[in-house]
C-alpha cells in the first residue's frame, strides 16, 4: 500500500494566481510559506483546481491550511519541458475556519490511519 498525503500550514506569501486552462478547468496556484521555530522560512507552492470563489479575495499574510498530495507536473516553456514539484490540494482552508480545519483533520486521519494498515515486512 502506498500513501501520498501532505499537509502545509503557513501564510501566503503573494496574491494567489488564478488562471483557466485548455482544459476549461480553473486552476488556484498559492505560495504558502512555513516559518518554523528554528531554521529558514520554506516556500511551498499548493495549487488547487476550481477553487472556491473566497480563494481570488486572499491576500499575501493569510493563513491557510492545505491538504493533498505532492506532485511532480511537467510542462512546456519556451520550447523546453520543465517540472516543478508542489502540493496538489484537494482541501483548502483558512487556518481561522474552525469547521473546516476538522473536516481537514478527519480527512488527514483517515490518511494516517492507511500507515497502520498497511503491510509490513
């Protein structure tokens, strides 16, 4: 069994950039920073397919929690193939979202509950 569930916690550190793609699909890309309590600030990039509308109205310094896992995108720029590795969110919330911080963390356990599941040896 394998699992790919991670978690970030942090503020945004520029103004979320919303764009459509080919596909019609509305695609969120947010740079969510880390600051822990010891050591250098860690840029995250999260991006998340057709966002909720309050995602447009965030602003660099809000709080948010993402949930997904971490992906490894190819694409095309300027006639070469590049990559770029970022989290994937299917949950998204403001840290200030008591509700949606426990629907995150009951998705997020039963993530981790998959760990003690799986077979060992």
């Amino acid at each position: 069994m394998s699992v790919n569930c991670a978690i970030v916690r942090g503020v945004l550190s520029s103004l979320p950039e919303i764009r459509v793609l080919a596909s019609g699909t509305e695609l969120a890309t947010l740079q969510v920073t880390t600051r822990p309590t010891v050591g250098a600030a860690v840029s995250v990039p999260v991006s998340l397919s057709d966002p909720p509308a309050w995602v447009a109205m965030l602003s660099p310094g809000d709080e948010v929690v993402a949930l997904g896992v971490v992906r490894r995108r190819f694409f095309r720029a300027g006639g070469a193939t590049a990559s770029r590795v970022e989290i994937d969110a299917s949950k998204l919330v403001r840290a200030s979202d008591k509700r949606g911080l426990n629907a995150l963390t009951r998705i997020a356990t039963a993530a981790v509950d998959q760990l003690s599941e799986a077979p060992t040896g």
